[in-house]
C-alpha cells in the first residue's frame, strides 16, 4: 500500500503474529493462532508462514512482478494472476480498496506532475520515522490491553523481537511516504486556493425554538454555547463548528446560501428535511489565482499547524478525479448491484 488514506491504518492482532478475536487471550505462548504447531502435531493452516520458514522455502521481501509464479504442484503453477482472481471473489472489499488506492495513486502522480509538488527523501525518511513510532505505541497499548503483556512479551511469545518488528513497519510503510507527503500538499494547496467558507450550525427539531434560538444569537448571545446546549446534531458538541465547505460541494440551497453571507452573518431559519437548522458564517475565503510554487511556505507552515482532515482530503480527491474525467467503472463487484 503506498497511500494509507484510503485502508485503515492502526496495528492488527495480525501485526503483532497473533491471531483475532477467536485467540486464547489468556495463554498467548499456547493459544490459537499464536504459537506454531507443537511436537508430534500436524500444522495448522495458520501456520503456514511459519512452516515456511522452517522448511526453508522462499518468502517474499518485495512483491512479486504481475503474472509471476508464487508456487506450484507438478505441472501446475499458480501465478499472481491465481492470486488477484482468488481475492476478488473471497474479499471484493479488499478488492475495492486496491481500485480506489490505484486511482487515488495515479491523482496524486498526474497533480503532484503539474503542480510541481514533490518531498525530498530527508522528508520522507522524518515521516516514516514518525509513523514507526506511532505504529508501535498502537501495538503497545494492544498488546496491553488484550493480553496484558508488554509488547516484547508478545513477541517473545511468537519468535519475533522489537528490532524485527520496527523494520516490518519500515518495510510496510516505506513506500508510501513520499504519496502521502505530496498528497497532504496536494490537498491543502488546493484548500487554501479554492473558494470557501468556514460556518457553524445549530440545528434543533422544532421549528418554534429555532426561532427563539436565532432572536438570542441576533441578540448577542453566544452562538457557540448556545450550539453545545441545543444542536442535536455531532457538531454541537464543538460549538457547531462545521467542517471546511467548498464551492461545489454539492449542498443545493445550503451551499447557496452559505456562499451569499458574509463573514459574521447570521442566516433565517432554514428548513433542511424536517430539522431546522441556524448558520453563522465564521469566515468567506476567496479563490486565489496562485501557483504552487508562490505559495509553497504557507502551504507547508499550515501543515504544521493542522494536519489534512478526512474533509478536506476527500473534497480535494473528488474536484481531481472530476478534472481527469472521472472514474469508469467496467463492472460491478458482487453485491453492488447495477
């Protein structure tokens, strides 16, 4: 995986050579899944890496090149090709993750290319070195909580040790650095340039109180607390601070009337579906006509000072897969339907 926006990151059991849920959480040197077979005893599928590795065949450090052979049994050969196919029918949501993170890849190559975004390998190996880090506290606090054992412990349990450990994190995670780092500029880049506004909502379900909630904000009372006591929505409990919302965002009336008020503005009671909802216009922010280059410090400063939101990644992905013509599906997966 190059770009670990679109697959959950976060250790699994799996990471740490533990098996799921089903595992002895008790005995982890004994459990399921943990230890390898016994003496006397037949290997259990699960197992396979580490027969492998006792038998001393081959394992794989990089991936396979497409249509490589990956094994064989007499005159059959099995091949990446075997591979690809088995995986789409016994996992399509496996399957769809690989599609979106090569489309997203090829969007992050194609702008990164026009726009002249890049990192240097002292940037990335930073990143990585920071990602490792983050990784392996995750695996602490699991090993922790699921076995209460201390990470080495765990690995102990499983033939590993930390130093192995750390460099299968480097190995994953490696090549993806230099996709992510472009791609965090990439979309906020686009985020500082594209017009937008930034606004906070109270939604209430009756109607009567929302009209007495917009005569105490016009009034002078705090739209933020009032927010926190009254929205029945996720956002009140941030003071009704809504994500960033662009133009084309795609929010019909909303959007409309959002990209109308001014800074400091307080909008008429909206009908949104049976919820009726108050916005206050916190700040417009006015499309810039800049290159990258022009404005690469501020990019990279802002960075440090927030990260990339989910927000604004996806809405930066949709305005670029839209720009390259979209995303032709030849077929759908199963379960998809027409």
């Amino acid at each position: 995986m190059r770009v670990a926006f679109w697959l959950a990151a976060g250790i699994s059991l799996a990471a740490l050579g533990c098996s799921g849920p089903e595992a002895d959480r008790g005995a982890p040197d004994g459990g399921a899944g943990v230890s390898g077979p016994r003496d006397g005893e037949e290997p259990a599928a699960g197992d396979s890496a580490r027969v492998m590795k006792r038998s001393g065949d081959p394992s794989f450090t990089e991936a396979p090149a497409e249509g490589a052979p990956v094994a064989e049994i007499g005159s059959r050969v099995f091949t990446t090709g075997d591979v690809s196919a088995l995986l789409l029918k016994r996992n399509t949501r496996q399957f769809q993750d690989i599609v979106r993170e090569l489309v997203l890849n090829h969007v992050v190559d194609r702008e990164a290319e026009e726009l002249g975004v890049g990192c240097t390998d002292a940037e990335s190996r930073e990143r990585l070195s920071a990602t490792v880090e983050r990784e392996e506290n995750l695996a602490r606090e699991q090993a922790q909580l699921d076995y209460q054992m201390t990470l080495e412990e765990v690995l102990q349990a499983n033939e590993n040790d930390i130093e192995t450990f750390r460099k299968g994190l480097e190995d994953r995670y490696r090549a993806e650095m230099p996709y992510t780092i472009r791609m965090e500029r990439l979309a906020r880049f686009w985020s500082l340039t594209t017009q937008s506004v930034d606004a906070s909502r109270i939604v209430v379900a009756d109607r009567a109180r929302a009209e007495e909630i917009l005569r105490k904000v016009r009034d002078g009372a705090s739209f933020a607390q009032i927010a926190k006591e009254e929205s029945i929505d996720d956002f009140g409990r941030d003071g009704g601070k809504l994500p960033r919302i662009y133009r084309g965002s795609g929010l019909g009336k909303t959007e409309n009337l959002l990209f109308s008020m001014q800074a400091g503005q307080i909008s008429d009671v909206l009908d949104e579906g049976g919820a009726y909802s108050i916005y206050l216009a916190n700040a417009a922010n006015a499309k810039r006509d800049v290159r990258y280059s022009e404005i690469e410090g501020e990019v990279l400063e802002s960075l440090r000072s927030s990260g990339v939101s989910q927000n604004e990644l996806n809405a930066w992905l949709k305005t670029s897969i839209a720009k390259h013509g979209g995303v032709k599906r030849h077929y759908n997966l199963p379960g998809e339907g027409s």
